[in-house]
C-alpha cells in the first residue's frame, strides 16, 4: 500500500511530461503491468519445472547478448542456467528461455526452427503481428509491439526474473530446491557457490519451503515498483544534471565517457551513442584522463577505486552511480556526483523462506531504467 501511495504521489508530480518524466510513467507502469500480469506466468512455470524435474536442461539462449548476459552466472539467479549463443548449442530434452523484439522476432523464428527434438522453447517478448508458433510458451513482455528495443528488453528481463521466481516456488511445491547463485560481493560466496557448481537442485540442504504461485514473483515485483520510485523520487535532479552535461559536452565534440559494471548494460551501453564515448576498460581509461574529461560511471556492488582516484588526481569530474550503501565517506564533493540505484549489495531481494540467500536480483532493471533517464535529460 505504501509503495502505491508513493507511485501515485510521483504520478501526479510528473505533470510537467519532458522526456524523464514520460520514461519515468512508462517505466512505473510497465511493472505495474507486470504485477496485474502475474497469473499468466504459473503455467508456464510449471511446464518449465516439469522439464526440470524429469532431468531436463535449462538453457538462455540465443543471440540477444543484454539477455544472456543478464542471466549468465547471475546473483540471485539459478545456477542450472547454461548459455547457448546458438540453438546449434542446444541439447535435447531440455527448456530454453528465448528473447525478442519487433527486429529480432525473425531471427528468433529461425532459431526455434533450428531447436532439436524433445525441447521446450519459452519465448519472452511482445505480442507479435502474427500469430506465435504454437510449438512454443509465450510470456509476453507487457509492451507494444513496436516497442523501442530497450523497452521491450526491460518487459523481458522483469519476466525473466518473474518466472524464475515461480519456476523455483514450483519445484518447491514438487520436493525440489532449485539452486541459486550467492553474489560474488558477499563474503564466503565463492565458497558457497563453488560447493553448488553446476547443479539444477540441492540434494540435501538448502531446503527452499513451497510458495504458492505468485508469491515468489509478486515479491519480486513489489521491490521493483519500490526500488523505481526511490529513484524518481529522490535521483532526478542528479539524474537531470548528468543528462544536461552529457548533451553540452556531446555538441561541443567532447561527449561524456561511460563506463559501466553490470551484467545487462554492458551488452546495451557498447551499441553506442553520440551522448557518450563507451570505454570497455575502466583501465585504459584512467591514463588518458585530463582535468576537461567528465567520467558517467554506471557501476555496480563497490566503487572502482583505482578509476575514483585517477579522476580525482587528474582533476576530472564524475557521476558515480552505484548500489545503495557504496558511497566512500571521503568523496570530493568539488569532483562528485552520486547517483544511487536503490538496491542494496548482495543484488537479490525476495527471501524464499528457509533457503540460505535471498534470490532474484533487481541491479538490471535499476541500470536499465538510469541509462534510459540519462538518455531522455540529455535531449
């Protein structure tokens, strides 16, 4: 309740309609459409636990690279989860998790054409023009048709999580505890980890308690409507600001320099922008650094020190835009600005009763949601 007081206090806020805060609705209403669409992800969770159950393997596949690497070895994802780039790649008996969008959905076709014998193919996307083939589960991604590719992405990783979610609360109802990743951030994880490498389910313990449908997923999906709103309430003007100096410096021939720590918008920063300079490592970056160069770092769990103080002893300026809880007490606030994503380190925030570590990891769709901000203020 408190959090949809909160939505409907920014709504009404937001009447000034500039691109932020048109993203900003259409980002709060796209998980709302996500949580009154819960009921249409428990038949597809069963199916997929069916296949699980029964010795089937789980992949993410093909060649939308934000997708696979936002599910490759994710914390607070299932660590059964195996990548195949190709449908070649793909063995029978098994369940494979699919993503498209309007540009894609060709290419999507000819991958399920290509999909061996005995295997469940999952589709996440927006309802297409023509009818989907019917040897496949839709999810739809609650967005249009001919929704930017970015959008579409975004419905598509909410559901993915979503189903995770319901797929394990199944497996649960059915004896079995799927088995998720701990955050590598996390002391002791890589141990833990480690002892769970390569498996679908626990053998013994961590035992994972059944939930009914909709439960695990409904979580999941409040602390995402939860996790949005904080950053509309309390990031735009920082947010704002950033976009402003991202548009100035872009005009002038000397863009911002982005850098990003993340699983999903790694894969979606490096498509380019004329609003920014993408640099791939952080460690080429830090020589060529002078007191004119302005640094957008979209990162992750912790601050990338070596990068923090290069900046600082250059004389640079920089946003820092980082999980909650990860600002250093000693930033120059001359040099600085902080952009928080409002998820705490440790990225999984549904607590399956009585398994070990919380699952499901929000960080994706909070970098997401700041890059596309980003984009919208600078225009």
């Amino acid at each position: 309740m408190r959090t949809s007081i909160l939505l409907i206090a920014i709504a009404v806020r937001l009447a000034g309609q500039t691109p932020v805060d048109e993203q900003v609705k259409q980002t709060l209403a796209l998980i709302a459409a996500h949580r009154a669409g819960l009921p249409r992800l428990a038949p597809v969770a069963e199916a997929t636990a069916q296949v699980l159950l029964k010795g089937g393997s789980f992949y993410i596949c093909c060649g939308d690279n934000p997708w696979i690497a936002e599910a490759d070895s994710r914390a607070g994802g299932p660590i059964g989860l195996k990548v195949a780039r190709t449908s070649a790649q793909v063995t029978g008996n098994s369940v494979v998790w699919v993503s498209y969008n309007q540009s894609t959905y060709k290419t999507f076709v000819t991958d399920l054409e290509r999909m061996p014998p005995n295997t469940l193919t999952v589709a996440f996307g927006p309802k297409p023009e023509s009818d989907m083939p019917k040897s496949v589960l839709w999810v739809d991604s609650l967005t249009p048709w001919n929704a930017p590719a970015n959008l579409a992405l975004m419905g598509n990783v909410i559901s993915l999580w979503s189903l995770a979610g319901e797929t394990a609360a199944a497996t649960a109802r059915a004896g079995k505890t799927m088995a998720f990743y701990q955050s590598a951030w996390l002391p002791g994880a890589n141990e833990r980890n480690g002892r769970y490498a390569g498996i679908t389910f626990h053998k013994r313990l961590p035992i994972m308690q059944p939930a009914d449908p909709g439960v695990l997923a409904g979580l999941y999906l409040e602390s995402l409507a939860t996790m949005a709103a904080a950053i509309a309430a309390s990031e735009l003007p920082a947010i704002r600001a950033v976009g402003r100096s991202m548009a100035e410096r872009a005009a002038t021939g000397k863009p911002v320099s982005l850098v990003v720590t993340s699983h999903l918008l790694s894969g979606v920063a490096a498509t380019g922008n004329p609003l920014y300079r993408y640099e791939s490592d952080p460690a080429t970056l830090a020589p060529r650094l002078s007191p004119a160069d302005y640094v957008v770092s979209l990162g992750y769990s912790s601050l990338d020190a070596d990068l923090f103080k290069a900046v600082h002893s250059k004389g640079a300026s920089a946003a820092w835009i980082l999980a909650s809880s990860v600002k250093p007490k000693d930033a120059p606030t001359a040099h600085d600005l902080f952009i928080d994503q409002h998820w705490d380190p440790g990225d999984a925030v549904v607590t399956a009763w009585a398994y070990d570590v919380p699952i499901l990891p929000p960080s994706g769709i909070a970098q997401l949601f700041v890059y596309e901000l980003l984009l919208r203020a600078a225009l």
